[in-house]
C-alpha cells in the first residue's frame, strides 16, 4: 500500500498513565493502554514515516484536556534535543469543548485549533434544541479566532445534526467518523442525508476520516465517502487520520486495537482513498490531506 507524499494524521489521542489515573474505573471497557507522543512518533519515524502535521484530539475518556498541552511541550523538547528527526513535525491540538475549561488563556495558545463536543452513542433525543444557546456557549463561541475550528464527536447521525444545527454558522466545522456509525442503515439513512443536506446549507462543514468506525473494511465504507463527495466535493473530506490508540469496539464487539495500529489505520484511509478516486477520477491524496490547510492553518 502506498501512502501519500504527505503524511497527516488528523485525529490521535496522546496520554500517559498519570492521565489514565485520574479517569473512573467506571467504563464500560477497560482502560487502554498510555499512548505517550514519543513512542507513536518513534515507531513512525523508524518506519519511514515521518507525519508533518498531527492534531492531538481531546480524549473522550479524560476529564480535561491538559495531556494536550503537555504533548505541545513534549514535542518542543524532542526538537529541541534532535531537530534533524523531529524538527519537521508540526503539533496541533484540539481540547474538550466546555465553557469553563475552554478559557481565553486556553484558547489562545497557538497550537490549539479546535473544539471538540464528545457525545459518544447518545440518542438524538438527548440534546435539547437550545443546549448550546446559553450565554456561556455563546460566550466561548466568541473567544474562537477565526483560524479555530468546532469538532464533533456523535455516533449517531442525528446527534450530529441535532449539535451542529445549534453552532454558529460563521464556525467551520469537523465532523468524526464520516458523520455517522450506523452503517447497516446505509447512505439513505434520513438522519445522515439531512446532516449532509444541513452541512451542504452551511457551506462550511468538513467530514473527517478515518472512516473505520463507520466500518472496518473499506469496501464497506466507500458508499458513505462517495455520498460526501457527490453533495459536499473533495473540499470538504479529510480522510487522512489514524485515531490512535484506537478505542472501543466495532459493531461486532471486537476491539479496534485488535485490527488496526497506526501504520494499518494509514494503510486502511490509503485504501479507502484510492477506492474512491478510481470511481470519481479525483486523486487519492487529494482526499487523504487536501483539505488539511483549511483545517489547519498556520497561525498568524
């Protein structure tokens, strides 16, 4: 499998076992392993590969997103010892989308550029349809730069549609997993073709890879990228991404940590990619990272 000349990975967690303390032993899965940013970076690198953008999402599982912060250090010291091998990689954050921990300071480090709304399985009847209206959302909504992105998390479909109806419309955004983890109900779904036809309103609606949740093979996952491309274009697709260290289960109940590592989440969105650009005629690393400067752009 070949990858694309450029190597991003748009979504991965960092986190280290003093992050894993601070989490109830309450999950209805146990707790994964620490997945620290020198380790991921080194096995990478000693295989050839060496990532020239990472977006560190804020992991549903953690209360906060201070092992965010702490990566954006953890790398500025490995440059700092060895810039020939680290040097050229860029590190970027999303933390969790809260008013209270979102603050101004927070949002004005350089490094972060995005929020991140964590909804899991939630049923669409769960959000309300003014839960986002409050003045301290709207108060946070207001302390985004312009270059800060909005990111939702949902597996439902409808979830994703219910939050992102309520976000400003002036705010790009980020939705996981192809919008939606419910492939048995195929891309006529009516929750995903109104979220399709709610982000091709918008205008300014992007859909994120891997695409492994939505299913694990990427003959399975093809209809749904092939939908987003023939409402939204390859502008608005970013497949790209390794969602390391791979939580949860898939709908089987097998873990996704049995499957896939990073090298194989890469090779799988290489694959999904190149399966959609030999339908469409659009190239496979357009659709791996061609969105990946509107996403993330350099800060000014």
């Amino acid at each position: 499998m070949q990858l694309a000349d450029t190597l991003i990975d748009a979504h991965v967690h960092f986190f280290t076992g003093s992050d894993l303390a601070r989490i109830s032993a309450s999950l209805p899965y146990a707790l994964p392993d620490p997945h620290p940013l020198t380790g991921y970076l080194d096995a990478l690198i000693d295989a050839g590969l060496v990532p020239q953008l990472i977006n560190n999402v804020h992991l549903s599982i953690l209360p906060d997103s201070e092992n965010v912060f702490a990566s954006f250090a953890e790398l500025e010291a490995l440059a700092a010892r060895n810039p020939q091998r680290y040097g050229g990689v860029r590190l970027v954050g999303t933390i969790l989308a809260d008013p209270a921990y979102a603050t101004a300071e927070r949002l004005a480090h350089p490094q972060v550029m995005g929020l991140r709304f964590v909804l899991h399985d939630a049923a669409p009847e769960t959000v309300g349809p003014e839960d986002y209206a409050s003045r301290d959302w709207e108060a946070l909504f207001a302390r985004l730069r312009p270059d800060q992105h909005l990111h939702i998390y949902a597996q439902e479909p409808e979830t994703n549609l219910r939050v992102l109806r309520q976000l400003p419309r002036g705010r790009t955004v980020m939705i996981d997993h192809l919008g939606t983890c419910r492939p048995e109900r195929g891309i006529d779904d009516p929750a995903y073709v109104a979220l399709l036809d709610e982000a091709v309103a918008r205008g300014n609606v992007w859909f994120k890879g891997p695409g492994y949740r939505t299913t694990t093979k990427p003959e399975g996952t093809l209809p749904f990228v092939l939908r987003i491309l023939d409402r939204l274009g390859p502008e608005r697709l970013l497949l790209q991404a390794s969602d390391a260290p791979h939580v949860g289960k898939d709908q089987s109940g097998r873990a996704y940590s049995a499957t896939f590592d990073p090298r194989s989440a890469f090779d799988y969105v290489s694959r999904l990619a190149e399966l959609a650009a030999a339908r469409t005629g659009i190239p496979s690393g357009r659709l791996l990272n061609g969105a990946r400067t509107e996403i993330f752009p350099p800060h000014q």
